[in-house]
C-alpha cells in the first residue's frame, strides 16, 4: 500500500493533477481516515477545490500507539 499524507494530496489536487497521483497509485493508494477529514475541511473551507477520492483506500488506524504518533504529526 502506498499511504498519502494530505500534503502530498493537495499538493495534486491544487496543481489539478490528481489523476497523476492516481496512475501512480494504482490500486494501492490508501489515505487515513484522519487525513480524509482534514482534506475534507480544506474543501469545506474552499482552499482545496472538491475532488473525486473514491479510488483511495480507507486506513483505520486501530491501534493506541498509531494514533497517538499519528497526533504527534
């Protein structure tokens, strides 16, 4: 799996590139559900324009641990 953080995916999206970002993916991009939500804000707030992200695949972090590094970051 390669897993996206959200600058890497409005980085694409901004530049208007996202299927660049999809064709290298593939089938094995994923993003957390952390990193949907904070995407999902920027759209809210019209700093990143609304893009199709069906093709990501959706990472529950689970565990403590991830969670709490995932905080950190």
């Amino acid at each position: 799996m390669i897993l996206i953080d959200t600058t890497v995916l409005s980085n694409f999206v901004l530049a208007r590139v996202p299927l660049l970002l999809q064709e290298f993916c593939g089938s094995q991009g994923g993003v957390t559900q952390q990193v949907l939500a904070e995407f999902e804000r920027g759209v809210r707030q019209a700093v990143l324009p609304a893009t199709a992200l069906s093709w990501l695949t959706r990472v529950q972090l689970r565990h403590a641990p991830d969670q709490a590094l995932f905080s950190k970051l």
